[in-house]
C-alpha cells in the first residue's frame, strides 16, 4: 500500500509540474519578485524611520537631562549662597543620579546611530539592486514576449500550432467525408443502373423486364429515325449505284449515238 501510495503522489506531482509549467508566465513571476523586492526594501526603509525616530526620542531625553543637569547646578549654588549646604548636597546627589543616567543615553544614542547608518546603508545597496533587478526584468520580458511571438507565427506559418492543427484535422475529416459520400453516390448510381436496387421515384409496379422492354423499344426507336434520315438525304448526294452482273457500262460512242438518236 505505501508503495502505490507513493506511485500515485509521485504521478501527481508529476501531472501537477505539468500544469504549472503551463500556466506558468515569466513575466508574471518576474513582475511578482519585483513587488516582494519593493517591499523589502520599504520593511527596510521602514526600519530606518524606526530607529532614526527611537534616537531621536534619546536626543530629546538627552536634552532633557542636560537641562535638568544645569537647573541643580544652579539650585545648589542657590543653596549654598544662602546657608542652606543640605539642599545644596541634595541637588548635588540628584545632579550625579542624572549624569549616570545621561551616559546610558548616550550609549544607546551611539548604538543606535550606529544601526541607522548600517541600515542606511542596507537601503542604498537594496535600492541598487531592486534599480538593476527593474531594468533586467523589463529586458527579458520584452524579449520574452518578442520570441512568443515569433513562436506563434512560425507555428502558424507551419501549421503546427495547436488551432492550425485542429484546422487541419476539421478539414481531413470534411475532406474523407466528402470522398466517402462520393464513393457511396457512386455505388448507388450503378446499383441502380444495373437493377440490383429499385429506383423510388418510379411508378410503383416497375420491375427488371419492363425496364429491358422500355431499353428494346428505345433502341428500335433509334433505328426508326436512322432511316427517316437517310431516306430525306437529296438524290444527287446518293452514290451511284453499280450495274447488274454481266451489262457492259455505256462508253462515248454509245452516248452519242443516244445523243443523235
């Protein structure tokens, strides 16, 4: 069983394959990795904005610490002018808590412009080869549709194309149709001539003997009129007839002697 199993996936992968060879348009496969390239390169591009957005929310924390930075400065200079050395070391305790916080951001400002430049980068060379993928995708699908073209016309002028074949074949069968209703109207004709079938457009009661009396009369007929012909010839057109056996045909002297006479 596993072994037929396998036969017949094997067999449909197979009739499968077929299909989707068929089916199958370069140009269209060339057309749909061009889009999965654009929006690779957008996911990129987004990526970009992503981290180039996350440092720039780092500046401003940054600036925002610097800021801080200075007002404790300043409050504990504040402090100590007028006596007061505890708040004083209080904004002083709070001015280091913000430079420890400070030099985290600028780590993270650093590795982060550090990725927005290979990302940056990533875009670029992406970019370049989506540009060159776009042009050698339009050159093979001009070429691609010139030699479908050039197939289809030679496939038509050799009437090897799927339609020329089917044309052809349309006009075999019409053509050994036509050879096979001449060949049977043929045979009927000297069925018919010859008695072996009976014609149904004759009167009903006509059999094989009057159609050989009716062939009899006709040629009497033919006959008849040979005589009437030759009987209505003029007389001078006749032959002059032979005499009879043993009369000596008249000469010159027996022609003027009739003539004096």
């Amino acid at each position: 069983m596993s072994s037929i199993a396998r036969r017949i996936t094997a067999l449909f992968r197979t009739k499968a394959n077929k299909l989707l060879d068929r089916a199958e348009d370069p140009r269209e496969m060339l057309d749909y990795s061009y889009e999965k390239q654009l929006e690779l390169l957008q996911n990129v591009r987004r990526g970009v904005a992503d981290v180039a957005t996350s440092r720039k929310r780092v500046e401003l924390q940054m600036t925002q610490l610097r800021q801080s930075d200075e007002k404790l400065w300043g409050q504990a200079q504040q402090a100590l002018a007028v006596g007061r050395e505890d708040l004083a070391r209080e904004a002083l305790t709070r001015r280091a808590a913000l430079a420890t916080q400070l030099e985290d951001l600028q780590g993270q400002e650093a590795s982060l412009q550090a990725e927005e430049e290979k990302l940056t980068l990533a875009s670029q060379r992406l970019q370049t080869k989506v540009d060159a993928f776009r042009t050698r995708k339009e050159t093979i699908k001009a070429s691609y549709t010139a030699a479908e073209a050039e197939t289809r016309i030679g496939e038509a002028v050799t009437g090897i194309s799927e339609e020329m074949g089917d044309l052809g074949i349309a006009m075999r069968r019409a053509q050994d149709k036509t050879e096979q209703l001449q060949a049977r109207a043929g045979a009927l004709d000297e069925l018919l001539a010859s008695g072996a079938l009976e014609d149904a457009t004759v009167p009903a009661g006509r059999d094989d003997i009057q159609a050989e009396l009716e062939a009899a009369t006709a040629g009497h007929d033919v006959d008849a009129e040979l005589a009437r012909l030759k009987a209505e010839l003029p007389a001078a057109s006749a032959p002059p007839a032979l005499g009879s056996v043993g009369e000596k045909p008249s000469g010159p002297e027996e022609s003027g002697r009739e003539a004096t006479s």
